[in-house]
C-alpha cells in the first residue's frame, strides 16, 4: 500500500500483527513502486463492485475473484498488453 495514515496506523499495524500479516508498503516519495495495484482497484471499484457495496463478506469475495480470475484476466483487454488480456499476453 502507500504510506497512507490509514494503512500506517497503530491500530491497523496491531490488527496484521494479531493475524500475522506482513504489510507491503511503497517506498516514501516513490509513488511508482504502487502504481499497478492502484490502477487494478481504480479498475475493479469503478468497473465492478456495486455502488453501494456487497451484501456480505462471502457475496464481496465471490465477486471480486470472479473479477480477478475471470473478466479481468480473461476478457478486459489493457493497453499495457497492447490491447491483449493478461491471459492472452
């Protein structure tokens, strides 16, 4: 994630340490290392997730992988693969 307040937080640096998360965060000042994860969920929130959210926590995961494995890997062409799917690349 990037350095935001939000991520670098006490509390949500106490919550991955109770689940033994290992957080990734960009460089300071290098907003180019987050660059292709920023654009997936700019991609999935803005093509995909309903506007006002799931139901629930199980609807959410079912439909965000059906977004990962099968439309945006399979379907959704991007011009960083010259208009080819990832899978097709």
């Amino acid at each position: 994630s990037d350095r935001g307040s939000h991520y670098s937080s006490r509390r949500y640096q106490q919550l991955l340490w109770r689940y033994r998360i290992n957080p990734s965060m960009s460089r300071r000042g290098n907003c180019w290392d987050n660059a292709p994860m920023e654009r997936l969920f700019r991609s999935l929130k803005s093509e995909w997730v309903p506007e006002h959210g799931y139901k629930n926590v199980v609807d959410a995961r079912e439909s965000i992988s059906e977004y990962l494995m099968g439309y945006y890997s399979n379907i959704r062409p991007h011009h960083y693969n010259g208009g080819l799917t990832p899978n097709e690349s």
